[in-house]
C-alpha cells in the first residue's frame, strides 16, 4: 500500500499503513482514547511514548524543537523536512534493506517557510536494550549496523549507545536517525564519530570525512588556544 497524504489543521499527514491500522490508532491517541507511557527524550519540547494498540507496540515523537542556527535554517530552506523524506526513503526499500532501523508509520508536519514546527512521527518498537557502551564486545556489529545504513542511503548522524538497540536476537539496531542535512556529511559524521570516541576505523572515509576531520582539528586548536 503505498503512502497516503492529506492536510488537516495545517499539518501535512503522511500514513504508510502497512497491514496496520494506523489512521484508527492515530484517531484514537488524539482524542485520548490510549494512553501513552512516557519515556525520557532528552529536550523539554520533545516528547516520546511508548503506545500499545491491537496488540502490538509503536513509538510516538513530537518533536516541536525549532534550530535556530543559521546552518540549520539554511539546510531545512535547501532540503525541506526531514520526518516525511525520512518515511519515503524507507517506504522505498525492501524490508531486509531496512532491517537495521525501525519503520516509520505516521508523520504530521507544520512546517513554516520549509522549516518544521511541530511534528508527530509513529515509528515501529524494536523489543531490546539500548547499549550501555560501545566496546570491543558490540563495535563490530554496530560498524556492520552503520556500514549497512549508510549503504542504503541513510545515516544515523547522532551516534551514541543509547541509539543503538540490542534485540533478543543478539542484533544490534539504530534508532532515532536524524539526518536532516546533507546525507554525504551525515554519512561522514558517524564515520568520523566512530572512528575518533569509539576507535571503530572505517575504509573508504572520502572527501567530506577528511574536510569534517579537519574543521574538528581546527576546532580544538581554537579551544587551546583560547584556554578551554
């Protein structure tokens, strides 16, 4: 089935209802019909739930945090928002190409001038643990993890223990992707950031991993010199 959309209060709605009913759990959660079990977000104007429907769990983002950093703004003007091109990308590869990262079900965005406002994501629950740390017992599975996200034209672009679930099966997945700029920078991002907190080296770094490196260098230089 493929994407459904439609306006409604100024929100874009974008529904992939995968044998699922997903615009009945949606109408249900909006007019407080389930109750959602609150889990920790990191930001004061995001939150995320946990929410059971016909027996099967789902995670819900609202996410109504503004970046107002010209970079930022500059990226939404040239790319557009991220949750709806997220959810696309995904509708559009096979479900074993997809498997190191949860399905995205439902996105409502207002956006304003490009630049997203508010916006609802219902993501597919992955049953697991997030890592405590990435070490020498997980890092190879986490580097296939990101080896095979970026393969398919994703990124994770926010790596950290946390955003990586061991399942019952012993596989390690990455939540909460948040590429929302260049996906060749996002790319060298988590290349970068494995290779230099968690010692996982990656081949094939390119040109823009080399230019990221150098503007971090750049970076520390200024902070030695200025006494920090």
């Amino acid at each position: 089935m493929p994407i459904s959309k439609r306006k409604v209060n100024g929100y874009s709605i974008y529904i992939n209802e995968s044998n699922m009913d997903i615009s009945a759990l949606m109408h249900k959660y909006f007019n407080n019909e389930i109750q959602g079990a609150r889990l920790n977000s990191g930001h004061e104007l995001r939150t995320v739930e946990l929410i059971e429907f016909n027996s099967k769990k789902f995670i819900l983002k609202n996410d109504k945090e503004i970046d107002l950093r010209l970079e930022k703004r500059i990226q939404s003007i040239i790319f557009g928002s991220f949750y709806s091109r997220l959810m696309k990308k995904l509708y559009s590869l096979r479900k074993d190409q997809r498997a190191c990262t949860p399905q995205l079900y439902y996105v409502a965005e207002k956006v304003k001038f490009r630049q997203c406002v508010d916006v609802y994501a219902l993501y597919e629950y992955i049953e697991g643990t997030p890592l405590k740390a990435i070490d020498r017992e997980n890092s190879y599975r986490v580097k296939q993890c990101i080896t095979d996200l970026h393969q398919v034209g994703l990124a994770s672009n926010d790596i950290h223990p946390e955003n990586f679930i061991q399942t019952r099966n012993d596989e390690i997945k990455v939540i909460d992707l948040s590429f929302k700029g260049s996906l060749k920078i996002c790319q060298a991002n988590d290349i970068y950031t494995l290779r230099n907190k968690y010692g996982i080296n990656f081949s094939g770094k390119g040109v823009v991993f080399h230019l990221i490196s150098t503007k971090e260098k750049l970076k520390k230089l200024s902070r030695r010199l200025r006494g920090k």
